[in-house]
C-alpha cells in the first residue's frame, strides 16, 4: 500500500515521544504539533541532500523552537542523514549524544545553527537570508539559489530580537525567508492569552511581510499557504494553527506536553489514537523508504548544480569563497605604511584605516553597524551599501538593532562566504551579548567591533562608559576580546579576527587619541596576547601590564620610575585569550614573579588577579562619570603621576 502523508507525520510523532519519554526530559509537544507542516515541507520543497549536509546552494532550515529539537532529530534521521543514528535517537539528551537537549551545530551536521534561545533562531535565519541574496548578486542564479526555512513558535515571535529582526528582513525585502509560525497558543505557563494579545500577523504585515495562514494538519492547506508565499517576493509569515502535542488524546492542546514527558500510559492511548501499533523507535520499512524518498529530489538538484558550478567561469572563485579561505597579504604593506607615517589616532580610526586595506583585499568581508557608522568607522570605500535595490553591496545599515545584528552576523557566518563584522559601542555589548555567547557556542568568524571603551566616552556619562563589559565578555569561552593600544596592534587584532574561523572576536576600540608605540613589524606579537613593548633599563623592579588607551599610560610610569632608578617593564596585552594560550615558560618570561606586578586597564580590576597576584590593579571599580576625558583620568587616578605614587608606596 501507499504510504500516506499521514503515516509519515506520525512517524515524527512517535520518534518524539519515545526519545523524550526514555530521557526523561524534553519538549515532545512542539515536533508532535508540527509534524504534519514537516511532511508537506521535506516530501515537496526543501532542498536537500542528506548525502551532502554541506552543499553550498541547499536550502536552509532553522529551527527556532529549539525546545522541540527531536523534530530536527526525527527529520534528519527519517530523511537519510548520516546523523543522528537511530541509536542517538534512543540516547536523547544522554551525555555523548549528538541529540543533545537543544540543536547544536557543532555536532550534527545538518543542524544549521545552535537554536534554543528563542528568537535567535529566527534572527539568524535572517543573516541566512542576506548571505544568500548577497552570494547570489556576486555569483548568480547559477551557483547561488535557494531559500531559507524557519519553524518559530510563540516565544519566538514574542522575544523583543524578533521585533528586530523581521523589521530588518521585511526592510531588506528578504523573499526567500519563509517562517512558519506554529501558532498553538500554548507557553509553560499555559494559554498565550495569559501574557500577549497583540495581533502578530498585523505586526508581521506591518513590518513588510507577506502573511499566510493555514491549518496546520491540513496537509493540503499547509501546501496551499507554501505556494502562496513563495509566489511573493516579501518574506513570509505562515501562520500554522496546530495542537501542542497533536496525537496526544488526553494532553493535546494544553500545556502538560510542552516540556515533559507524555508519560507511559499515555504513550500506549497516543500510539493507539494515532494507529501507530509498533515498538519504541521501530519504523516501518516503507515508512522509512517514503521519508528517504523525499531527498532524491534535492541529491538530483544537487548533481546538476555540480555540472554548473564544474563549467562555471566563477568556480575557483566560488569554492574559495564559501571554504572561508582568506589571504592577509593585506596586512604587512598596511603595517609598513604605518611604520613610516606613524599616526596619534584613536583606534577606532586605526581600525578604520585597517577595514579599508583589508575589506579591498577581501570581498568576503560584509560590514555593518548598528546606526553609529560615523562613529564606529566601519564603512570604508570598498563596501557600498546592501539593501534591496542591491543586495551586491557589502554594507548593512543595521539600524538600532544591536542584538538583530550580532544574531544576523552569526546567520551569515553559519551560511558561509561572507565574513561579517558589525559596530556599536562597546556599552551595548550587553544588547548584544546572548547572540555573542551564541557566537562563541557555535563557533562563528564574527567580528563585533566596539568602540568607546572606556571613560574616555568622556562627557556621554556613565551610562554610556563601560566598566565592567570588557572583563564580562572574557568571561564568555572561545571568544577573542581584543584591546588595541595603537594603529599597529589594531592592524595585528584585525588580522587575526579575520583568519579566526572557529573564533569570534571583539574589538574594544578608544573613541580618544593614542600614541603610535610600536616599531617592530616582524612579528604579530598581538597574536601572543600579551608582549614585552618596552624593557627596564634600570633593574628590573616593576611589571607593568597595560591594554589599549592604558598602555600610553603605562609607558609613561615607567619613564617616571626609570627616572628614580626602579626598573620597568611594560607589557601590551590586548588579548587575554590568546596570551593564556602561550606556553608557561613564555608566560613566565613576560610575567616574572620576582618583580611587582601592576596592571592599568580602565575598567573593573576584578580578574586581574590572575596576572598581577598580590600586585596593584589599578583601574575602576565603580561607574563612571559625565565630564571631559582628562578630568575623568585624573579623577579616577589613571594618570602617570598617581599611578606612580602608589607603586613607589607598595615597594616601599
């Protein structure tokens, strides 16, 4: 007989419910519930193969509502992907897993990106969406043509990223961005209309969009609504009305399935409600077959793209470019025309100076800034803007959407070829900071470059001078925080950004002047973290350890104390990260422990610990004030003079 749809929605069902149930924990409610729009969508639009996760033009699946993974687990699996196995099926959310508790990148290879932050999913997506229009201007319908895919359920499109990121799609006129909203009405706390009564799809209509609705287990109203959206050239929403846990007899349509298990008697009733009579993660074999068959389309689609991409005057290009491959022979004739035109300049403007040799060395390189462009200085010459009229550009105009554009960047990373940075200042690295942990988690080359770090904001105030976010965002694992101290370093810690492939990074840059320290260009000596910029002359007493605007500072304390015969080191270490990734006998060597350490950063002086043990920490353990910069230095004791007193009261 001819396997239905039906018979394959709950194939989906089945594959939630017992994984979840042998955990012990999960969210069956969701991959249930939107089982039937997952038929409709493998079996008669995506493209796919399973055989090739990595295809350069498949399309894109996100799933948002990254609670209910095992829809992403059941498909992958039924679809023919060589992960997960039905064997990780069964060890759902056991340690070693590749079906952890929310979708991770990082482990199956058809999982597009880490989701379970709700919104993010879908803001990603986004970038997704602006990868694939920008690829697709540089290279053409040929080699770059597909769609991106979004199941989102209420949490998502009630997250404030959400608000950010469709008013940055439908402003973009993002037509191949489909979001099916599964539209149960149910959160943890029960019905929505306990929190929400706004009415979304105006919100959605009102953003740009195109919206659809539909039932969602209709399988003919699902595909209907599919063909609607895709004859619009907006991005759509497809609202799917569904019951949570749909097969369920005693618990559909109420929150009890949302994050728990169904429970085994009630298994037994959905099995029998859902004419599903076989063991615990059995498939039938024509089941099965009927699912593997859904892919064929795509592996098809995929050979003649192969053919087209083999014959293609652009195929080097192509496949360089979507490698993530990049040359930085940009950096050292940048570095030698610094050399012999040093320049005072805030490294804000250093890194402006560095964006346009390397954004005209690279055209992978796609930049933005959240509405400070003039004051994060991140366009340059070679990147025009990318918008709807032409998506060939290679500059976003965010808008004042500091989290929409961290979760964007991190879409066209996981998309691949492009290579995004993206400012603001680094105050609101706390807008962005749940995409930068994302960042870090899925193992992004994003750059964030943040600007006015410190109280050289000067007169914006504390609410606008950042005290605690550098040393907040070394805390975050496999994130690169960088901090500058001149033109040269900056040049150094853009270089290394950008080769970052499994590294994000962040770039505190100063809004103030600073001196041009260094002379020595043999090396990237920021790539060591931390370095000796200048030696004692007199026996070495002191070790002063500096980062960005402070290192000027540090010079000039060991200039006093050389004067009063006490030896002095200064170290630059703009990169925490990477200076304790040195070996210990070179950590050592830069950081003696016969000498009285003293770190100088304008910032919190928590953590420092670590380098300066029962040394000084100077710095700033309160928020900041309104007023000009050389006041508020002086204010707080960042100067030479001050900063030398309390050296020469520690040694005595």
């Amino acid at each position: 007989m001819t396997v239905t749809e039906q018979q394959m929605a709950n194939a989906i069902r089945a594959l939630a419910m017992d994984a979840v149930q042998a955990a012990n924990s999960g969210h069956p409610g969701m991959p249930m519930g939107m089982a039937d729009v997952a038929t409709v969508l493998y079996s008669k639009f995506l493209k796919f193969d399973p055989k090739a996760p990595d295809w350069a033009d498949r399309d894109r699946f996100v799933l948002s509502a990254g609670h209910g993974s095992m829809f992403a687990y059941a498909t992958l699996y039924l679809t023919g992907y060589a992960s997960p196995t039905i064997e990780d099926i069964k060890n759902f959310r056991q340690l070693g897993s590749p079906c952890a508790g929310h979708p991770e990148n990082f482990l199956i290879d058809g999982v597009e990106c880490t989701t379970g932050p709700l919104g993010q999913g879908l803001a990603m997506a986004v970038g997704m969406a602006v990868a694939e229009r920008h690829l697709n201007a540089r290279f053409g319908d040929d080699l770059v043509d597909h769609r991106t895919w979004v199941v989102a359920g209420d949490g998502c499109l009630m997250e404030g990223i959400n608000h950010e990121a469709i008013g940055l799609a439908g402003h973009l006129g993002l037509g191949r961005l489909i979001v099916f909203w599964d539209d149960n009405r149910i959160t943890i706390d029960g019905a929505t209309d306990l929190s929400t009564s706004e009415d979304i799809a105006a919100r959605y209509r009102a953003s740009g969009w195109h919206v659809e609705a539909c039932d969602g287990h209709d399988f003919n109203d699902i595909e209907r609504a599919i063909h609607a959206s895709l004859a619009d050239d907006r991005p759509s929403l497809i609202a799917c009305r569904t019951l949570i846990g749909k097969g369920s007899p005693n618990k559909e349509g109420t929150k009890a399935p949302h994050g728990s298990p169904l429970g085994a008697d009630e298994i037994v009733a959905t099995r029998a409600a859902i004419n599903w009579p076989y063991p615990a993660f059995e498939i039938p074999a024509d089941i099965l077959d009927a699912w593997r068959a859904t892919g064929q389309a795509g592996a098809e689609a995929h050979a003649s793209w192969a053919k087209r991409l083999a014959s293609s005057n652009h195929a080097d290009t192509f496949t360089k470019t979507m490698s993530g491959a990049v040359d930085s022979a940009w950096l050292q004739p940048h570095l030698e025309s610094l050399i012999a035109a040093p320049q005072n300049i805030a490294t804000r403007k250093a890194s402006e100076i560095a964006l346009t040799a390397a954004t005209a060395a690279l055209p992978d390189l796609l930049g933005g800034s959240a509405d400070l462009t003039g004051s994060n200085f991140t366009r340059t010459a070679s990147t025009n803007t990318l918008d709807k009229n032409d998506y060939s550009g290679r500059y976003v105009n965010y808008g004042i959407r500091e989290f929409g554009m961290a979760a964007a960047m991190n879409g066209m990373a996981l998309h691949g070829g492009i290579i995004p940075y993206g400012g603001t200042f680094l105050i609101f690295s706390d807008y962005c900071r749940a995409a930068i942990r994302l960042s870090a988690l899925q193992e992004t080359r994003v750059a964030y470059v943040m600007t006015h770090d410190s109280i050289g904001v000067g007169e914006d105030g504390p609410t606008h001078q950042p005290i605690e976010q550098i040393m907040s965002l070394r805390l975050i694992p496999n994130l690169d925080v960088y901090r500058p101290c001149d033109t040269i370093e900056t040049a150094e810690c853009w270089a290394l950004a950008i080769e970052s492939a499994h590294t994000p990074s962040v770039l505190a840059l100063s809004r103030q002047n600073l001196p041009q320290l260094r002379t020595d260009i043999s090396e990237n000596m920021s790539a060591k973290g931390g370095y000796r910029l200048r030696s004692a002359k007199a026996d070495r007493k002191v070790v002063l350890i500096g980062t960005g605007s402070e290192v000027a500072i540090a010079v000039s304390v060991a200039e006093q104390l050389e004067e009063k015969g006490i030896g002095a080191d200064v170290v630059s270490m703009p990169s925490w990260e990477r200076f304790d990734a040195q070996s210990p006998s070179y950590k050592a060597e830069v950081l003696p422990s016969d000498a009285l350490r003293v770190s100088v950063e304008a910032g919190t002086t928590m953590g420092w610990e670590r380098y300066v043990g029962d040394g000084l920490r100077i710095g700033i353990d309160s928020f900041g004030a309104s007023g000009p910069i050389d006041a508020l230095y002086e204010h707080f004791g960042l100067t030479a003079d001050k900063i030398t007193a309390q050296i020469l009261a520690k040694l005595g």
